[in-house]
C-alpha cells in the first residue's frame, strides 16, 4: 500500500482509530453470560440493573467479575461509574433441525399493484399469496430510507438511512386510513416522476387527517424518539433545499449543516407541521412493515419476511448528517480488486466508524439492528464480512487505493445476536466473496445461517456441487438479485448485457464467452440434469425445472428462490457496477402475483419446494 494511502486513510479516521483512551471506561461493555469482565480502576464491587428494574450483585472472578447469566441490556455500576453493559446469547435463533423450509425472494418495488411500483400493500398481499402454495418466508430487497420525493437516487443500496424506513413504500389502506387512488405506470418504473408523486399523494392523506387519527398518531411512543425527529427534520430540510439543485446536507447553506446548531433548531421550531408530516410517513411505512409481517403469520408462514440490511449508507443522506460523530468523513467503502473485479469497487457509501461505534456505546448500530429487525422473522445481512472489516477508500481515490479497516467483530456479532433474540427472528449473512479468516466458524457458532448459492456452489474441479453437499445450516438458493437469472443465464442473456456494457472482461470475444458459457452449461446439467437431455440454450425452462429441483433436495433449512426464477424470467433485476446501461431495479411484474403463481408450469415449480417440507 502507498504511503499517501495509509497516510490518507489514517488522516480522515483522525487521531483515535481505535475508539477509546487508556484508562478509561467503554460507553458500552459486550458481552456473554458469565464472561468475565475485567475490573478496572481497582473496583471493588459491581451491580448490574436489568431493563426490569431488578439489581443483580456480580460475582467476583479473580481481577474481574462475571457478567449476569440473563441475555439483555443492563446498567452497569463499578463502584460509584456506570456503564452500559449487553449480555448476548449463546446463539441466534434457529429454524428447528429436520425442518425444510423454502421461501421466495422478491423485489417489492416490481410486484404489480395499483400503484406505478409496489408497496407494503404488494408485499402484505404477496406474503398471503406465497403462504398458501406452502412458503414459510418471503425474502424482501432493502426497505430504508431514501430521500424524499426524490427519483434519482432510488437504489434500496445506496439509503439515506438504515434507521428509518422507505416511506415511499407506505400504504395508508394497511394503517385504516382511505388508500391512495390507483395509478397505472409504464412497463419500467419511471422513478423520477413516481417518487414526487407519491410523495404528494401523502402530503394531501396527511391534511386530510382528522383530529382524532392525528392524536392516535402523536401518542405512539416511537414518534417522541429523539433520532426520528432529527431524520424527519432531515427530510423536512431536503424537500426545502433540493428543488435548488442541493442533492445532500453538503449542498445546504452551512447554517443547516449542523444538526445541532441554532438554524437548525429555529427550522423545527418555525416548521412543525412540515416535520410533523414527515414522522406521519415515517409511521404509515412501520405500520404497513407490521401489518405485512402479521399477514405473513397469520396466513400460517413459519418465519414471515426476512428483511435485508445494507451494507452502507449515501454520503449525502440522513444518517450522515445526524450521527456524524458515528460515522466515517472522508472515507467510502467498496471492495478491494480480485480476479472477477481487477479494478476493484467503489460503492461510495459510508457507514459507522469503529471508533464512533465504541465512542457512542453502539447506540446507533443497535438501533439500525432494530429497524431491520421490525418485521420480526429475519434479517439477511448483506456483505456480512463487513461486521469484522471493510475496504475503505479515502474521498477522491480509485477503488485500487483503499485498505482493510477493522471493526470490533466479537461485539458486533454478539450484539446482532443479541438483537435477534429480542426479535425472536433468524439472522442470514451473505458471505459471498472472499472471507475473512475464522468468519465462517464464528458465525456458525453464533448460529447465524450462512448462504450456498447455486452459482458459487462449485467444487475443487470448478463442477457444480450435488444437493448433499449444501450445509443443513445454510439458505439455499438458486441466485441472488445481483445474479443472472437461471433462465437468463442459460439462455446467455447476461452475456448480452456484458457484451453490451463492455462488461465481457479484458481481451475477451463473445465467442470466447459462449464457448466457456457451453462448457459451465455442460457441468451444471451434469449435477441438475438428472440425465435428461441438456435442453437448448433458448430453452431455457428445463434448466429452471432442474435448477429449483436441486435446491428442493438440499438438506438446508431454508430454500429460498428468487421470483424471477419462480417465473423463468430472463432479466435479472439489478446488474452490479451498472447505472444507466441497465434499467436495475426498474424492472415491474407483468400480472398481479396470484395470476402469475397460477400459471401451470410456475405452479408445479412452487409444487416442487412444498414437497420438501413433506
């Protein structure tokens, strides 16, 4: 690494890297039942208050004392200093041994409703629909906060806020407020003229409210929080600023670039009603989550919605601006070049600091926990390796010019935990890449269930694996939204794409690709096939029956199939390291879910999963 790099690097992570001075106490002490916890300064006696009120005396071990058995949140007291202290469980839930389950994967925004893209409405209807053919979950894309009103920046990656919810995504009808009128959109969502009117469909639902349904409101609990006031005030700001071309608080005048500062303060006090109308979709969108979660269970689902966790946040975004002394300044996060990326990635995103996750007693990671964790059956965390490190690029530098920066695995890990428990749901992490050393043991040990997806299921030989090999532990599935579709890869769709983008790799023809692609075609019938005739590559739909026919016989817990996959779609949703050359996350249904899941073919596909709880 140059120089310049790590000088760089360690420039904008200022002069406490490791979070923490000598001789000091941590905000927040982590945890397992009975560990020991060191004693600092000499203290004589330790009591922990648990979020019940009850006091425990700890038990002296040696120089230390031994943490209380109960998993939880407690108040710690070192003789005269208090401190947080998180006891985690052994381990996250588990789907029970023996149990196969199967679920779908979809993309919220593509199921087709009355509205231009779908909404929690969509999902709470879709998790009815998958139930009754036998499914135990439905995994979703992320539901976080983007910014509102705004139709540029409309990747569930790239949030404005990991806290808070996409409130684009709500439905008034799921709360008992009278639904947003039906509004046909075209075949692909036209995200910059959906959003602001979404956004205004809101508005004129929050002025229609009457007293009555606004006290109900203003009494839940949740709108006092502090922290969704401030993100509320951060949208109330942005909707002010952005019809002047600002795209983030840096484009603000720099009065309101302090959340703590007089301008801002003198903006809540002069703008309630634009504030108040912000909390108001912030509650609709956590309203529609539960109820969509609700209908899941009561529709007889297992698990319910697994959600998904994104790896950052958008620099320009909520996050940014209200947890500042949390997060990184001056630093993106990416991946580092390997074989599949020589150039490397930048995803310019940010996420929270070690230093500012020690500095603030985890408050904001567990409190991004909790938001992920609101629908209550799962929580897929995406590029998981990041709980222990992550590629950071300085502002400015290619992707090529980044380090590896640690982060405190063992306490973010107990605290997903921990956090899992209290949700009563199961945790995913995606670890797919190159794995940091001991990763896989450890989450395995923590009871986090890994992912075996088809595609990167290969052996020593570059074949693909057989059924048995996949871990009982691991969801298995048959792609990913980043991945080509099995009916778009067989057909060689996505090398369409490539050859498109310019994505085919260096030196490479498409004849060359074709070639390597009939090979991979041969290896991968040669596991699914079931020595039938390899079909055509424009017939695609055997490869599709054989490929979710494969994850069906797998012993893990959970199978999970994309919807595209469900529907022997050829396009994949989103193609990574593209903008505008592919229309990703754009994509809509082409029918309503239940005439889709009807149709023969796809019915015998979802047929085929249920067998395997049988």
């Amino acid at each position: 690494m140059p120089d310049d790099t790590l000088e760089a690097i360690l420039g904008a992570l200022g002069d406490d890297p490791a979070g923490g001075q000598a001789g000091r106490l941590p905000a927040m002490i982590v945890a397992d039942p009975g560990q020991t916890i060191a004693a600092a300064h000499g203290h004589h006696s330790a009591e922990a208050t648990g979020e019940d009120g009850r006091t425990v005396r700890l038990a002296h071990i040696g120089d230390g004392f031994a943490a209380p058995s109960a998993p939880g949140y407690y108040s710690l007291a070192l003789g005269e200093e208090t401190l947080e202290l998180a006891v985690a469980p052994p381990r996250a839930p588990q789907i029970p041994r023996g149990v196969r389950h199967w679920g779908a994967a979809v993309q919220i925004s593509a199921l087709r409703g009355a509205a231009p893209f779908g909404t929690f409405g969509d999902l709470a209807r879709a998790c009815t629909t998958f139930a009754s053919k036998g499914a135990a979950s439905v995994a979703i894309n992320p539901v976080h906060a983007l910014f509102p009103g705004e139709g540029r920046d409309f990747s569930p990656y790239s949030p404005s806020s990991r806290l808070f919810l996409n409130g684009a995504m709500a439905d008034p009808a799921l709360a008992g407020l009278p639904p947003i009128p039906p509004a046909e959109g075209p075949p692909l969502i036209d995200w910059e003229g959906a959003m602001p009117a979404r956004l205004a469909q809101l508005r004129a639902g929050f002025d229609a409210l009457d007293p009555g349904t606004r006290a109900r409101i203003a009494r839940d609990p949740a709108m006092a929080d502090a922290t969704l006031v401030r993100h509320a005030t951060f949208d109330a700001l942005y909707a002010r600023f952005a019809p002047a071309g600002a795209r983030g608080w840096q484009d603000w005048p720099s009065a309101y670039r302090d959340p703590a500062g007089p301008a801002v303060a003198r903006f809540v006090r002069e703008n309630a009603e634009e504030i108040a109308f912000h909390l108001f979709v912030q509650w609709l969108a956590r309203e529609g989550l539960i109820a969509s979660q609700r209908a899941a269970r009561e529709a007889g689902m297992d698990i319910g919605i697994i959600a998904d966790l994104a790896v950052g946040v958008s620099t320009a975004g909520s996050d940014c601006w209200s947890l500042r002394d949390a997060m990184l300044g001056g630093l993106t996060v990416g991946a580092p070049p390997d074989p599949l990326g020589p150039q490397g990635q930048n995803w310019h995103l940010s996420t929270f600091s070690p230093a500012g996750l020690r500095r603030t007693g985890y408050a904001p990671f567990i409190a991004m926990l909790r938001s992920g964790f609101a629908a209550g059956g799962g929580l897929r965390v995406d590029h998981a390796f990041g709980l222990e490190r992550l590629w950071v690029i300085p502002e400015g530098a290619s992707a090529t010019d980044g380090a590896y920066l640690s982060y405190p695995f063992r306490d973010l890990l107990r605290l997903l935990v921990l956090e899992a428990h209290r949700a009563g749901a199961i945790v995913v992490a995606e670890n797919l890449g190159t794995s940091p050393y001991g990763f896989a043991e450890a989450i395995a040990d923590r009871g986090l269930h890994g992912m075996e997806v088809l595609w990167f299921a290969r052996a020593a030989d570059a074949g693909f694996r057989g059924a048995d090999d996949y871990r009982p532990t691991a969801v298995a599935m048959t792609g990913t939204h980043d991945t080509p579709t099995v009916a778009g890869w067989w057909s060689g769709r996505d090398l369409d794409w490539a050859e498109r983008c310019g994505r085919l790799g260096p030196r490479t023809t498409r004849a060359e690709a074709e070639s390597v692609r009939e090979w991979d075609r041969g290896m991968l019938w040669s596991t699914i096939g079931g020595g039938l005739p390899r079909p055509a590559p424009e017939e695609p739909e055997p490869a599709v029956d054989a490929a979710i026919a494969h994850i069906a016989r797998t012993p893990s817990s959970l199978a999970i199939v994309p919807l595209e996959d469900l529907l022997a779609e050829r396009e994949q949703p989103n193609l990574p390291g593209t903008t505008d050359t592919h229309p990703n996350w754009r994509r809509r249904n082409h029918a309503a879910l239940d005439t889709l899941l009807a149709a023969p073919a796809v019915a015998e596909r979802t047929a085929v999963l249920s067998r395997r709880g049988g």
